[in-house]
C-alpha cells in the first residue's frame, strides 16, 4: 500500500526550457491579462458565485467573438447529432468555456490564506486498493473533464495516497495550453509553475516529459510501479503512437504509452473520472480496470484496451455534456458529419 | 573490438522481432525502416524495452539522458545510437 509521505519534493513542470523557444507570445499576454481579471474574483468573490461569474464572462467572450462561437457550435451539433437546439447548443459552448474560467478560479484561490476546500467524494477506492494488493501498482487514467486536474490530486491525498503524476512539460496557465499554444520560455517557466506549484501540494512527486522528449521519464514510472505505486496521467493524444478511437460518430486519438506500460509491467490502468456534484463539490471515480480481450498480440491489445476506454469515456460525456473539456479536439468524420449537418 | 554494423543490425533486427513479433515479423528489417510512431509504430515504452534488450545484448549501459527520440527515428539511427555506445 502506498500513503503520503510527510514531504515529498516535485519536480517544476517548467524546467528544460531550452533558450531557442521564443521568450514571451500573444497567448502569454492574453493569459496574464485573464489572471488579472480573474485573481481579484477568486479571492474576493463568494465561491458560491463563480459560477455566475464564469457564466458571465464566457457569456461575453462568446458574444464578442461570434466566428469562434459558430466553429465550436458546428462542432457540437456534429457531435451531437440534430436533437439539441441552438439555444442548447450555445449554452453548452457558454457551460464549457465557463467551466474553463472556474478552473482557474480554482487555483488562483489555492494562493489565498486557506486556500480552495471543494467537498470531495472518492468513489472505487476498492478498486485501487485490490490493484495494489496484486503488488504490481496502478496507472490512473485521470479523463479530460473541467476540474479534473487539480480534484483528482486533491481528492487522492486527501484519501491519504502518494499519487506520482506524470506530466508534459507544462506551456502555460491554461488547463488546455499544452494543446492549443506555442511553448514560450515564459509561459514554461512561470505562467505554468503559478498552476503546477498549486497542484504539486497534492502529489507525492511529478514526473516531467522533458521539452527534448528523452525518455528516462518512462524508466522513473517503471521504477514506481515495481515499487507497487501509483502513477496518474490525463489520458490524451501526446505520444509517439496515437491510436484513433470510435467517439460519437468521429474520432479521437489516445496515446498508446500508457495501456502498453500497463500491459508490459503488470500494473493495472484504472480510468479515473470527475464529475461536478454542485456548485463547490465533486466525486472522483476510480472505474474497473481496462483489460484487453485474451490472447491479442501487444498492438491489438492496446487497440482494445483504448476501445474499451472509449465507449467508457463517451458515457460520461453524454451524462455531463458540459464538464467535459475534449469537444473540439473531436474528428467528425465528412460523410458522418455532413448527414447530421443536413439532419 | 566493435561488430560490424551489418552484425550490429542483424542483432538488432531479431531484437525488435523478439519485441513485436507481428509488427516488426512481417517486413524486412532495414536500415531506412521506421521505428518510434511510423514503419513498425513503436512507441515511447516500446523504444524503452528495446534499449534495454540492446543494454542485454550488447552489454551497454545507457543512461537515461542519453535516451533521445531521435535514435529511435529508423532502425539505422538506433544501430548508430547502438554502434556509438560500442565504440
């Protein structure tokens, strides 16, 4: 069994910036222009109200920039088929963009005397517990929904667990800056430490792919797994394989690493979720493992454990539509997405 | 003194058809041949597991800030990864 120990250091998320990245970018500036809209709110504002506050600004951004507004709404109704209406549709945008800004209330909040107490619930505990009796550790596949980076960390030591999380070295403040912005030496060493120095508390340790991409990160995870300990990773599309899976309709690449690393050490790949309960409360889920059908060679094998995690995933996201933070990263395939367009 | 690199790639070859022995099974094995996400399609554990199959064969010891992507572009840039360790 792995606990907390009483002081474990991590590693900044920022580090290996090396000086041929350009130093400071439009995004670093619109990102330090948000902080300081936002910080006043997070430590003044009822915690109660953010979602009002978050509602409102996401309202205005969407409002203010109505060509970005139509993209995400066409991507949404080819997701989602012709049922919702417009109205629905817009809200949805509204709801995603506003669970963005909440996020960064979030850690903001961290900074002040106190910090941010959400009510957590820790749901499948049994299941990592009966992962680290058989001796050989858990890889927690933490899902890509709003809140999801800074509860499941919260909610796990809060359960008394030493998580390692491995981590992309980080570009920015954002909770989706690794897949929309250019890394910039700013936005690796101090927009993104102001979220990782947050996050950190919870962890036993980072670990960190390096902006080089050398791989000794892989040997550190093995090195905790064979110690029969727990590795988080949010599951998304940074590898070196990505394997396309089946997602309403479209598709959606995952990185093989982690289910192969599974496979090979023995450990098992328990998918994590977060769902928002209320305004400031929320239930971490630790689901069954993901194991592949018997007898399928290596690649196959991790095909299968992604398909499984797919139609998994795709449940939760039709159950909370708007807390999860992948839509417009989704492939609508043309044929599909052109016959629910006519629909 | 070192193997040839024609005997550096025959060995190898058999490591990678040890490793993934339908992927890397079908095909021959060449120097051009892609490796880490294209050709066989290995990834970021599998190129681990292939150092440290080479770290057996050869008797290496690879540290890991030596462990770039960049060998593992084509089975000849990991044979030359390979070859400079030996050398």
């Amino acid at each position: 069994m792995s606990t907390m120990p009483p002081s474990a250091p991590a590693t900044a998320a920022g580090a290996g910036a090396p000086r041929t990245d350009p130093g400071l970018s439009v995004s670093d500036v619109s990102e330090l222009i948000a902080i300081s809209v936002l910080a006043p709110i997070s430590w003044l504002l009822p915690q109660r109200l953010w979602g009002l506050a978050g509602d409102a600004l996401a309202f205005a951004i969407a409002a203010l920039r109505p060509d970005v507004t139509r993209r995400r709404m066409k991507r949404l109704r080819e997701a989602l088929g012709p049922g919702p209406s417009g109205r629905a549709l817009f809200a949805l945008r509204v709801r995603i963009m506003s669970a963005y800004m909440e996020e960064r209330l979030q850690i903001l909040r961290g900074y002040r005397p106190g910090g941010w107490r959400p009510h957590l619930r820790l749901t499948g505990r049994e299941q990592l517990d009966a992962a680290l009796a058989r001796g050989h550790g858990a890889l927690l596949m933490v899902s890509p929904f709003s809140h999801a980076d800074l509860v499941s960390k919260m909610a796990l030591r809060e359960a008394g667990l030493a998580v390692s999380h491995l981590s992309t070295y980080s570009r920015g403040f954002s909770p989706n800056s690794c897949h929309v912005w250019r890394p910039t030496r700013f936005g690796m060493n101090v927009l993104s430490r102001l979220r990782t120095r947050i996050e950190d508390r919870y962890l036993g340790d980072r670990i960190v792919v390096p902006r080089s991409g050398q791989l000794g990160y892989l040997r550190q995870m093995e090195q905790r797994l064979r110690d029969n300990g727990i590795v988080s990773f949010r599951a998304g599309d940074r590898g070196h394989r990505a394997i396309p899976v089946r997602l309403f309709g479209g598709r959606l690449e995952f990185a093989s690493g982690a289910p192969n690393l599974a496979l090979s050490s023995g450990a098992a790949l328990l998918p994590v979720f977060v769902v928002r309960l209320g305004s400031n409360a929320f239930e971490v889920v630790v689901e069954p493992p993901l194991e592949p059908a018997a007898g399928l060679e290596r690649h196959a094998a991790v095909d299968d454990v992604l398909g499984r995690y797919a139609a998994l995933l795709e449940s939760y996201i039709r159950r909370h539509p708007n807390q999860w933070s992948g839509w417009y990263r989704l492939e609508m395939e043309p044929r599909a997405a052109e016959g629910e367009a006519a629909g | 003194m070192s193997p040839a690199r024609d005997e550096v790639l025959r060995r190898v070859a058999a490591l990678l058809r040890d490793l993934l022995p339908t992927a890397a099974g079908a095909g021959a094995l060449e120097e051009g041949t892609g490796l880490l996400g294209h050709g066989i399609g290995i990834d970021s554990v599998e190129a681990l597991q292939l150092v440290a199959a080479a770290e057996k064969e050869f008797g290496l010891t690879v540290p890991d800030e030596d462990l770039f992507p960049e060998h593992f572009e084509t089975v000849g840039t990991f044979v030359t990864f390979v070859e400079r360790r030996l050398g």
